[in-house]
C-alpha cells in the first residue's frame, strides 16, 4: 500500500510540475539551506543517515551559494538525490561538495559509497520507472530520479551520473545563472 501510494504521489508531482509555472516562481534562493532542509527530511526517515558538507572555496571567484529557483521543488530533488544515496550506500553515509565554477555556475556534488550503477543502466537513469541492478530488494517505483531531473531542467540546471576513480557513485548538478 505504501508503494503504490507513493507511486500514485509520485505520478501526480510529476503531472503537475508545469515549466511555465515554476518560472513564474523563481526567487533568490541560498543552496545550502535548501540542502539542509532536504537533508533534515531525509533523516527523518533515516535517522542513521548522516552528511559531510564542503563549500569548496575557489580563490578566482567570490563564493556565492544563491540561485534562482522554488524552493519547494528544488527540496523535493535534493531530498531525492539524499534518499538514494542513503537507501544505496554502503554505510548510509554521503558527502556533498559546492564549489563556485565560474562567475555563473556553481557545481553541487553528492557522493556515495554503495554498488556501482552499471554503464547500461547508468544511461536510462533518469528514465520514468526504470530500476538499475542495484535496486534488486529496494522498494521504489523508478520515478524518483526522473522528477529530480525535470525540477533540475525547469531550473536550467544539468545532472549527472559519475563513477569516480573510488568506486563511489557521484551525482554533479550545475546550475548557471
């Protein structure tokens, strides 16, 4: 009951999130408390998840942690983003770095311990209802990443999926301005 009501939840966010209304939206916004706040949901529900938080201080440039954005949506994607990487690490632990790139972009990076994403499923990730290998015995409907990807591209922000060089599964999310 509890997945298909999730599910259902799940189906009904993703109708309803129209661009022009979330454009209609935007506001300043600081990054770092919407991830607080995301993280704050999450553990909630996962009270032995725990976070390492870095702003990456970039000497050519004054780090500046707002974007333009709703808030609301952007809680929804991050504690996305958190859930996962809680649910699929190893040792319920993830790491997120922000780093200001340039003048007009800042690059947030969640990262986790957990089983690898194969190539193949790594390419249909953000697919609606699509379940990698390593979700075998995880309950989900395969939505989750496909509504974090739509509230990051109403946002003009750019996800990823990365392996780094220490088997950890990366997520990078770049938002411009």
């Amino acid at each position: 009951v509890n997945q298909l009501s999730d599910l259902i939840n799940s189906l009904l966010l993703l109708s309803k999130i129209s661009k022009d209304d979330v454009m209609r939206k935007f506001k300043k916004e600081r990054i770092d408390e919407i991830i607080f706040s995301s993280f704050d949901q999450v553990k909630k529900a996962f009270p032995d998840f725990n976070l390492d938080f870095e702003i990456k201080e970039n000497d050519s440039y004054d780090s500046n942690l707002e974007i333009f954005g709703v808030r609301s949506l952007l809680e929804i994607a991050f504690a996305n983003l958190l859930k996962n990487a809680c649910i699929y690490s190893k040792n319920k632990h993830a790491e997120i770095s922000i780093e200001q790139i340039d003048q007009h972009t800042l690059r947030l990076i969640i990262t986790n311990n957990g089983k690898l994403i194969s190539e193949s499923d790594s390419e249909n990730l953000f697919q609606p209802f699509h379940r990698g290998e390593n979700a075998q015995n995880i309950h989900g409907s395969g939505l989750g990443l496909r509504i974090t990807k739509r509230i990051f591209d109403y946002h003009q922000a750019e996800i990823v999926y990365c392996r780094n060089a220490k088997n950890n599964n990366s997520f990078e999310i770049s938002f411009t301005n």
